[in-house]
C-alpha cells in the first residue's frame, strides 16, 4: 500500500524542505513571536547592559552571539509571510524591530573584537 503524498505545487516542488519550513511558520506564529520577539530584545537590551558596565568583552561578543541567533529566525519568519504576499504592519515593525536590534548587537560585535586601548604605563622614578 502506498503512503499518503502530499500535493506541492511550483518551487515547493524543488525544495519541499523550505516549504515545509515556512508553513511551519506561519502556522506557528504566535508562538514564534510569542518567544522571539522577548528573546531578542532581552538579548539586546543585555548586551548594552554589558557595554555600559564594561564587562569583559568576550562576555559582550557571546551575548551579541547569541542575540544574533532569534534575530536572524525572526527575519525569515518576516520573509516566509512575505513570499505569500502578506504585507502588512506587523510584518514590517517586525522587521524593523529586528533589523535594529541585530544593528546593535552588530556594533556591541565589532566594538568588542577591536583591541582595547591600552593605558600608558606610569614612569616610576
């Protein structure tokens, strides 16, 4: 007996994977920004805290590390909706939320992997 085959139609077709994929999103979308939208402001706000506190910068590099992380799934949560012709309000503020949140965490990236400057030793007589 046979096993039941599911209809894809155009690109889904090719990549049934990625299409899988963006059903899942879009069918669990509440959920996913439910936890991703928290999750990457937590991440971001975490990580200036650990800029402003001059924490050690590989502290900063992880958090920003792992900031990036829900950013980057929130913006192909965006794209899914997108690829079926929602656009709406809540796609783009999505979007925009991410989009600063990863420049941020960008900056906190790059401020930490630049060396520290180095305070001139004093001349003891």
């Amino acid at each position: 007996m046979l096993s039941p085959v599911s209809v894809s139609v155009g690109v889904c077709d090719r990549v049934s994977w990625l299409c899988s994929l963006s059903m899942f999103s879009r069918e669990h979308c509440i959920a996913l920004c439910g936890a991703l939208v928290p999750l990457t402001i937590l991440l971001t706000f975490s990580a200036i805290l650990l800029v402003l506190a001059e924490a050690p910068r590989i502290w900063q590099r992880s958090l920003a590390l792992a900031g990036a992380l829900p950013a980057i799934l929130m913006v192909l949560h965006v794209y899914s909706w997108w690829a079926v012709g929602v656009v709406a309000a809540p796609t783009f503020i999505l979007c925009g939320l991410t989009v600063i949140c990863g420049l941020i965490q960008l900056v906190i990236l790059k401020r930490s992997l630049t060396p520290a400057a180095i305070a001139p030793m004093a001349v003891v007589s």
